[in-house]
C-alpha cells in the first residue's frame, strides 16, 4: 500500500512537472507567472519571506549575483542538502574519488593580479605610524608585509594540485583518480571593497594524457545528469564548449553547464582540460615525483570541474518557482505560489501542525512525532508552536511558498483513532493516515524520489 | 543472531575499553605505550602516515596547536562525521535550534584590536606607487583603504546576533530559542603573518533572563555528555568554571570543556552567559525591536555555546590511540597500534580485501559490494585495488592504525559458498558471514553504536 501511495505520488509529481513545462512553452517564459510584471523580483521576495534568506538590500544583491550570502534557516539547509548530494554524487560515482580538506588561505609565492591578502589592520597602522619612516621606507615596510601576509584562495585548484604528491602513495601511483573539496572561496571586487564569498564545489581528476578527453566529456556528462535530476524543467540546463578565445591559461578545452535564469544564462560549473603544465609549476618541474603507472609512465593530466554552489542554489529555487491559477469553490479566481523544490533538496520535509481540540494533548503527540522524524533524519517544521491562529489555507500558503513537501495535521480525531490528515504539496490532495505510518511513509517517499 | 553479534562486538567494545582505562590508571598515563618516548609524536606520525593530515612541519604544528589544518581523505572525513553529529545533536535536542549560514566578511564598522582584514594586494599597491602622494596624503589613503575593507571574522557569534531580528518573526517572539552555525573562523596571529583558521562550531541561544543561568547548565551537561559519548576514556574529558579573572567582557559566568592532552589540558568548547548587552549594542539599543513574549516583555539574555573542532578532532585522535603489547604464536613480543575511534566518528567502516583466487572475478566480487556500501552510506576503503602483494598481517596493522572498523577478505570461497571473512577491528577476532549479510550487519553495528 505504502509502495504504491509513493508510486502514485511520484507519478503525479512527474505529470505535474511535465503540464508546468508545457505550459511554459505554450505561453512563453514566465508569462504563466501570477507575477508577469517582475518574476525576478517574486522569487528574490519570496526567498526573504520564507526564511531562505535574510532581508537586506545588499543580501538580496548578493543572491542574484550568485555569490555567498546570509542564509536563513531555509536557505541553510538547501545550501546543506545540495553539498551533500554533490558529495555524494562525486564520492561515490568511482571508487578512486577521495575528499580533501585544504586551508583557504596560504603563505604562498603565488602572486597575481587582483590577489586578496589578509591582513592584520593593527599591524599594519603601527607601520604607518611610524614617524621616523621616510615616505621610500614606509612604502618598502607596508610592502614587504604585504608579500608576508597570506593570500586568500580564490579556487580549490591549487589545493588540491599541492595534495596530488602526498595522495600518490594512498592510491599506489595508478591512474585516474580524483580529490574532491568544497569550501569557500573569495573573489576580489576590483577596489570597492565588497569582496564576495562563494561556495565552491571542486573535483580535481588526475588522469593519463590519452584518456583526459574521454574523461572531460564522461565528467560533463555526469555534471549534467546530476544538475537535471533535481530540476522541475531539466532542458533550462544545458552545457556548451567554452569559446576558444576565451580559453584559460593553461587550458587546452572547456565546457560550461549553465542555467536560464529570467535574466539569462549564467554559468554553475565549468569542466576544464589543464593538461600538466600547472601540476608541473606547482611541483617544480619535479617529473620523477610526479610519474604514474598507466602502462607508460608519464605526469598525468588535470580535469577540473568547479561548481558555484550558490549560484546552483538560486537556479534551483528559480526552476521550482512555480505559479499557479485555479477557481475555489466559489468560482473566484486564485493565484498560487508553489516552491517545488525536488523531495531530496526540499529543507523541510514535513510541517506539523494541530487542528481543532485539546492543544496540550495535540502538542503532546506533536512532539513525539517531530521526535520521531529528527531521529530518522527527516526534517520538520514545528508549525504546532505558533499560538498565532491562523487558518489552514493562510498555512497551506505558507508551506507551499516554504516548499515543504508534507503538512501533517493532528487533531481531535488522531486521538481518538490515531488518525492524522497528510496533504501534498504536489497535489494538493489530503489524504488519511495512521500515525504509525507516516514515519516510514515520508523516508520510503523522499528515497525513492531519490533513486529516480 | 545479527542482533547478537552487535550485542556481543559491543559488549567486547566496552569491556577493552574498560581494560584500557584500567590499564592506563595502574600504568599512569601514556605509559602503557611502547612509544613511551615520544606519545605526541608518534600520535602525529601516524596522522600523516594514515591519511588524516598531509605531510608537512608546519601542517603537523598547525594540528597539534588545534587549528585548521591540511586535511587527507580520513581526517576530510572524521571532521565531517564530527561536524555532523554535533550538528544533529545540537538541533535535535530541543525543537528551537534554528541553522544558519553568516558571510565570513563584512564591510562593518567594528573596531578592535588584532582585527584581520582582506586586502586587494594589487590595488594597495597602486596606492603605494602614486608619486604625486606626500607622506600624509599616503598614510590618509591607506587607513582610509584600511577602514572600508572587509573585516573577517573570528567567531560566529556577531553572526548570531545580526540574525536574531529577522528570526523572531519566524519564531513568533516566543523564547527560547537558539541559532547554530558551523563555519571556518580566522584568528591573528600578532603580526608573524601566519593566520590560522579554526572550524568553529557555534549555538547563540536566546532566553528569559531569569533563565539564563539555568540554560548555562543544561547546555554544559548536554555538551558534556555529547564529548564523552564519542571518547574511549571518558573522564579525560571534563568541564570547569571559568575563574572570575578571565571573564570575557559582558559576560557573566563562563564553563569551558576541556581535554586532558599528552602535553596539558586545553579547552574545546566555552559557555558563556553573556547577558543583553552585546545584542542591545548589535541593534543600536531598540528595546522595542528585541523584545519577546515570554510573560514579561524582556529584552532576552544570550547564552553562547563555542566549539573549536579541529581541536576537538585532535582530542577524539589522542583518545583513541591504544598501544597494546601482546605475544604471538611463536611468542614473539607484538607491538600494536590501534586507532580505536568510535564507530560513528571512524571516517572508513569497512576495508575491502581480495584474498586467495582469480583476481579478476574476486575484485568484481569487491566492486559490486562497495556499490551496495556506498548507497547505504557506508564509507568503504578500496583496499582491493592495491597491486602491491602485501601479507594480510601488514593489512591489519594498517588498518588498525587508520581507524577502521572491519576488514572484509573476499576469496576463492565467497566465489564458491558466498562466505566471506570480517575481522574486528575492536576484537581482532575474525567471523565467517554471508556475503548478502554484511552491509545490514555494518549498518546495524553502526547504528547501534550510535544509539548508546
């Protein structure tokens, strides 16, 4: 019975998917939005009112431009569960990927234009305070601090470029294999001081020089695959082979998965061939260190692939956004803001809340309940804690904007029969359900969407 | 019968740890080792030589003074496992624990000593080389560049205390209720140059004030127990107040936990009770946009709970090093180092091992069943991979020393009778199992460990 519940539930999931991008493309782009005037506007507003993110001008600036910003409860989780099941989709797709944690900041020799420093602002004032200094010495002191200072990464690339030696012995000098780290990376803002944080996703693949062709085009493969299976309409994500002319140093091909934003394309991750040249630089020309076992020895080549989790992130929200039309029973016509974020991303999966009857008693069960599903690891939202009466379509709105998967409510009647009201957010249907089985119902639900 | 193994390895887990504490009371401390010379040193040996730490003077001092350092696969791993359970700890235990995710930098106007800023290199350096600038006009252009840079964080808590306004909305005003966070801060380092940076763990929990002191408690003894769930001794961990003389500024009263290192004790988590007054700073003094309802209209009082789990990862390592002296067969004197960290924190839960037999259709053997472990999030080691011929001894003592919990050996008889060997890791004793038990079994064990 549970199996099928999923199955019918899935099932509707994908119809719906498929009716929203029909529509989409019978009435154009975002025109079936409720909001046509200003869809970017809806979505950076909703995420603010629904604890994705914090408010703020600057906040909301930093969300569009796809960079690190202030997460709030909502936003956090996201961010949590769309790491993770890049991890997993990295860690566990070959057995030779192994995680590394390296330091974002380095007393390096690395120098370069645009290079952020972290520096010690008292320290540097006594410099300046100096009086005995001539102008030549102060500019000669403040600079030689500034080369002693430690420079702020930008990319997990050199990290893991500088762990590619020591791994060697773990992976007995074969071939392919990969580290993967994700972290924060910073990107100077070209003197204005509004230095932007980013998430990074990295996965460094060191391979044969034959096979690193191969090996791009199976990785961007993979990268797509993964970025589609969370989407409401896969096709806005989509790859293109990066310009020559805007090659970067060093490399030989790249490709880019990007999203269609309302605003347009902007790219998630990008998938680079590097050749050996930096491995080179970095070691030092030392070949020897460098050389692997693949039939002939040789220094391996360099496949990077480099997500911008933040951005990712923001697609997500922006391809679940869904508005929706429909006349209540009274023929009025109603407008409907659905966030339906994928089952595996969505932050909360169920929201519990209580009906009419005795409140102790109801918040009692709602707290053995919300016990359960933290044990299980299936996160919930304590709805049953607001004392605010607020009637059950106001917090169907609510939980549709949230993107919570499963409102749960408890009443009088769970009491008596353990009889509780499931609703969907996909379809909008209620369903009845024991209480004993809406544990196993919401962890059987989220891993088959999962597996699909 | 599955149910008994994990009863039974558990039991056994318990008992040596029992023994070792007994061992190392009647001994003294550290004497039981047959590195009675140098315990520090052969603890961070075996960190690099096992994949926990990349090689490197200055990575092993960066690990031994309990700050972020380069990470390998295992130490990537027992970081995130640590990070997780406190995470899973800390906001299942009470239904208020919200997540959030703060920027590391920030254009604000705090000022104090020893702050970290980041720098554009490049464009302090065109500052410097305007020869037009007298000496004044240079120093003036300087702090000013100083000043709008971004200030980096050492710790989460101004990160908290931001968020605690756009929170109280979605908590309905009502207290309490907590904020948690966990992320890399950077601490100064008195102008050498040599920042360190520090994954930080951090809960800001907002109540009454007339229930401050009492949160203080409850939050110790949670994080108390939280410490020693995970240790083989657990007494080496323990809390204390923090003197009167070392109160930090607003703060009222302070409780650290600390561990019992070879070299002395060092903190790994602090309590403060720290009052209003940093909230009340933080929002400029609007009493009227802090308050909550709890009876009175209080301003509430903030309880901060601060973690340093790179220390609290070191502290977890030197715990669960056990040197044990026993006789072979032959009765040759043994030396034996295991890593006997708990299963839920052991970065690698099982090692996969071909035996005796066609070594082609034994590692196919090897690489259906890391599939099956890896979808069932069970970290797997690749040992089959190897080429080397290594005796199954020089195995055990590898992964012994890398921490890992079972050893799974797959030979010419799982091909004929689906049997395969497990060997303890805790016991050293090897049971035969069938090969469709073994990931329920690891599953089970791990979880039930967990549990206790």
């Amino acid at each position: 019975m549970l199996t099928y519940c999923v199955r019918t539930a899935l099932s509707r999931r994908a119809f719906t998917c498929k009716t929203s991008l029909a529509q989409q493309h019978s009435r154009g782009r975002c025109s079936a939005s409720s909001s046509e005037t200003d869809p970017v506007g809806t979505l950076l507003q909703l995420c603010v009112d629904r604890y994705y993110v914090s408010p703020g001008e600057s906040n909301r600036e930093r969300l569009q431009r796809g960079v690190s910003c202030r997460y709030g409860p909502l936003g956090m989780e996201l961010r949590r569960n769309l790491l993770e099941q890049w991890w997993h989709s990295v860690t566990n797709s070959r057995t030779q990927v192994f995680g590394i944690n390296t330091l974002s900041s380095s007393n390096g020799e690395r120098d370069g234009l645009g290079q952020l420093r972290i520096v010690e602002s008292e320290y540097l004032k006594q410099i300046l305070e100096q009086p005995e200094l001539r102008k030549e010495q102060l500019i000669q002191k403040v600079q030689m601090y500034l080369q002693r200072s430690p420079v702020v990464r930008n990319n997990l690339l050199h990290g893991a470029l500088e762990q590619f030696v020591p791994s060697l012995e773990m992976v007995n000098r074969k071939l392919p294999f990969g580290l993967a780290e994700t972290a924060l990376c910073f990107q100077p803002s070209g003197g204005s001081g509004c230095t932007a944080e980013v998430t990074q996703t990295s996965l460094v693949w060191f391979c044969s020089p034959r096979t690193s062709s191969q090996w791009l085009d199976h990785w961007t493969r993979q990268r797509l695959k993964w970025w589609r299976k969370f989407a409401l309409s896969p096709s806005d994500f989509s790859s293109s082979d990066v310009p020559e002319e805007e090659l970067e140093e060093a490399t030989s091909r790249g490709v880019r998965i990007s999203y269609s934003f309302p605003w347009g394309q902007e790219p998630l991750e990008t998938l680079w061939s590097r050749g050996d040249t930096e491995l080179l630089l970095m070691h030092k020309g030392a070949r020897s260190k460098l050389q692997c076992r693949d039939g002939r020895k040789s220094v391996p080549h360099v496949v990077s692939i480099t997500g911008n989790m933040d951005r990712g992130l923001l697609a997500f929200l922006s391809s679940s956004l869904q508005h929706q039309k429909r006349e209540d029973s009274k023929q009025r016509l109603k407008h409907r803001k659905v966030l339906k974020l994928h089952p595996v991303l969505a932050p909360v999966k169920v929201a519990l809340d209580i009906g009419r009857g005795a409140t102790m008693e109801l918040r009692q069960v709602c707290e053995g309940l919300l016990q359960e599903f933290m044990e299980a690891k299936i996160s919930a939202w304590p709805g049953y804690l607001e004392t605010m009466s607020t009637s059950l379509e106001q917090l169907n709105t609510k939980y549709d904007e949230m993107g919570v998967l499963f409102t749960v409510v408890i009443s009088e009647n769970t009491l008596e029969s353990g009889l509780l009201q499931v609703r969907s957010r996909d379809t909008t249907i209620k369903e009845t359900m024991h209480i004993s089985e809406i544990k196993n119902f919401l962890s059987k639900y989220i891993s088959a969407a999962g597996n699909i």
